[in-house]
C-alpha cells in the first residue's frame, strides 16, 4: 500500500459573503501518495488554482480538510506549524515574471528561503547550494548576479524551480509551470521536473488544462469541472477508459498529430444540464478499484453497463 502524503475530504473554498458569496470548490476528495505526480486538470477557472493556493496555505478553506502526513492543516496554526510547512510544501508558479522579485537578484530571489529559514552554517554553504541548484535547473553560476528581466521565460522558471527546490521540499505545488514557455522549452522544464523526482524522491500536484502533458509526467489524474472534481483514476486508465462525460469531452479535444485522424475524429461536446441531481443525488464512487467518478446512483449504473 502507498502511503498517502497529502488527502482532500469534502473540501469547500469560497470567496465573499452573503448574497456575494461565490463557492470555487465545492465536495472535492482525492488524496496523494508520497513520491507521486498527482495532476489536476480542468479548463480555466475550473477552480485547480485555488486547491493548489489552499493547500499551501495562500486560499482559506470554507469547509472539508486538508491533510498533510495525517494532520489537518487548513485553519489556525502555530506559528512553529505555519513554519514546517513553509519549508515542506513550496509552490512553482504559473507566471515566472509575475512571480519573481524585479528589483532582487537571482542569488537574492533562490536564497530568499535560505535566509528565512537559517538553511545554511555559514555563508560558504548558502552560495554552494545557490551554486549548485542554479547548476541543476541549467543555468550559469554568472546568472546569479542578473535581475529576472534579463532572461527569457523558459530561464525565469526555471529560476522559480530553483527557488522551490533549494528549500529541498517534500511535496511541491506546481501551477500550469509551462504553460508561458515555447514548446521547445517545455520538454526540457518537464524532464527538469522528472529529474528531481526521481533523485530527490519529491511527490508533485501538477496543475495543468494540457491533457497530452499530463499524460507524459502523471501518475494519477483528477478531472475538475468548475469547482467539483468529476472523475480520478490512473493516467493511462482515463485515456483507455474515460467515465464522465465531461472527462470525455476533454479527451475529444486533444488534438491528434495526424491531419487525415483529425479531419475524421468527432468532437464530444459537454452538456452539464444533461444531469439530473433534483432528487438521486452525486457523490464519489469508485467505479473500479482506484478509478473514482462523480455520479449518482442512476448515473454509476447507466456508466457502468456503458463503459466497463
């Protein structure tokens, strides 16, 4: 059995109040193995970004629970707490220029940390981290004394990687980390990713809305549809296999290298009112074992004579 190192029960985020109020993630549960890559993926503003703040702390939960090692980590915290977790879970942004200090160095930016936590005996040892993390995302130690704007945005993220990982985390929280980069650049920032899983036994939640991306770095794959996660289950079991119709509308919009399969393939277009919740209502079953979807009683029965 895998040890479970981060769990979702119930989770509930919400912004305003009153008449104002407006839930983002509502009835969320998944959980994630250590050593894993757990991705999250859904279309803009399907609420994945706001898990992802949530579990590090940024976005206050309106209900449900977030474990972390078996303890609940949403709501009040001691400080000693607050400051564990800092260091265990770091955040890769989405946007590498909005997410780095312009008027810091790069040696201030990746240090930053260090610094804050006393990482370091001496200051020898803080510039050989510094100098040999810089070495590892593929960057020069002579980039340290740059300013972000002086580099491209497949290099600013890569210096946010280095940011992330001088802290040597556990668990890393990485939002749509390629999506700003060229295509190009992107293989090279995901094997970057997979390499320090691999040596650094690190465990990911892959934010991402690219399903052929996911399917490269993930090891299980949740599905949000605004705010409500639809379907999770093992990478190639959601390709082989698709449930929900929403994950199958998904997966139809992929496109296909071949422009004569392209031309041929059928586009499956995605109906939320086609469910009927009045009265039978959606919780998460397990269809088969490790494969989850959001359906009710009807629904699980309808997908489960169509599909398995």
């Amino acid at each position: 059995m895998a040890e479970k190192l981060v769990e979702i029960k119930d989770l509930e985020i919400s912004f305003g109040e009153g008449r104002k109020k407006f839930v983002a993630v509502k009835n969320a549960n998944f959980f994630i193995n250590k050593g894993e890559t757990f991705s999250l993926v859904g279309e803009s503003g399907s609420g994945k970004t706001t898990i992802g703040r949530a579990i590090i702390g940024l976005n206050e939960t309106s209900g449900g629970d977030i474990l972390y090692n078996g303890e609940k980590i949403n709501g009040r915290k001691s400080k000693e707490k607050e400051r564990e977790l800092i260091r265990k879970i770091q955040m890769i942004f989405q946007d590498p220029a909005a997410s780095l200090n312009e008027r810091a160095t790069v040696d201030y930016i990746i240090s930053e940390g260090l610094y804050n936590f006393k990482l370091y005996e001496n200051e020898a040892e803080r510039q050989e981290k510094v100098r040999n993390i810089i070495n590892e995302v593929g960057l020069l130690a002579e980039h340290l004394t740059r300013y972000p704007h002086e580099f491209s945005g497949g290099q600013r993220q890569r210096i946010g990687i280095a940011r992330a990982l001088v802290m040597q985390p556990e668990f890393v929280i990485a939002d749509e980390p390629i999506s700003a980069l060229d295509v190009s650049v992107r293989a090279q920032v995901l094997n970057l990713l997979k390499k320090f899983q691999k040596e650094l036994g690190l465990t990911y939640l892959f934010i991402a809305h690219d399903l052929s991306v996911v399917r490269y770095i993930s090891d299980r794959i949740a599905v949000i549809y605004k705010g409500v996660i639809v379907e999770v289950t093992e990478t190639e079991e959601l390709f082989r296999n698709p449930v929900h119709p929403y994950t199958r509308s998904l997966l139809s919009a992929v496109p296909i290298p071949d422009p004569i399969l392209e031309r041929q393939k059928e586009l499956v277009v995605y109906d939320p009112d086609s469910h009927d919740y009045s009265v039978d209502k959606p919780e998460m079953m397990e269809i088969k074992p490790g494969h989850y979807v959001w359906a009710n009683q009807a629904e699980f029965t309808d997908y489960k004579s169509k599909y398995l």
